[in-house]
C-alpha cells in the first residue's frame, strides 16, 4: 500500500485524528513557542506542508481574504481542513481552537462569502 492511502486511512481513524492533531500541535509549538498565532499562519502552515509531506499527506496550501487580512491553512484531498492558527480568528462568540482539523467552519465560508 502507498503511503498516502495509509495515510487517509490513519485519518479516518479518532487515534489517527488524534496523532495528526498532536502531531500539528508540536509543530505549532515548535515555530511559535509561546508566541501569539496572530498574524503567523503562512509562517506555520509552510513547513508543516512539507512536513506533512514527508509522512505522505498531501495538503494544498489555501489561501482567503477575510476583508483585513488575508489567511492561509491546508487542505487535504478529502477536504479536510488543517488550520494550525485558528485560535487568532476566535470571538466572543465563536471559541475557535488552537488548532482546528476538520470541515471548512462556517464563519470562513461566512467571511469569504462577504468578502465576494
């Protein structure tokens, strides 16, 4: 079996969603120490790509004008969205995560929606 359909099956396991969400962390943590994510998603996002990468992910560098400020995450030929910065777009009314893995959230489709 060829790493990248070990690696969409690994996914569609929680323990696999678990690893790729410790794993994504650790290099959050790595690049950004305790620093603020704010403004640092192209920073994260690149090297984990190629990190990614080399593990047999293939994720798409995706880029979207939020109005202000534009933002960058990767994508998974599933359609999975890796945001390893997330948490700089948190309201008080929507907590996002340090780090989200999963659907596009519907504040982005809302902000990009706007933005059109």
């Amino acid at each position: 079996m060829n790493r990248l359909k070990t690696s969409r099956r690994i996914l569609e396991t929680t323990t696999g969603r678990r690893q790729l969400r410790r794993m994504v962390s650790e290099v959050r943590r790595g690049i950004l120490g305790t620093h603020s994510s704010d403004g640092m998603c192209f920073a994260v996002c690149v090297p984990l790509q190629g990190y990614l990468h080399c593990l047999g992910y293939e994720a798409e560098l995706v880029e979207a004008d939020f109005g202000k400020r534009n933002h960058v995450w990767l994508e998974l030929s599933d359609g999975t969205i890796i945001d390893p910065t997330a948490d700089q777009f948190s309201t008080p009314l929507a907590r996002l995560p340090r780090v989200y893995i999963g659907p596009l959230p519907t504040m982005y489709e809302q902000w990009m929606g706007q933005r059109a």
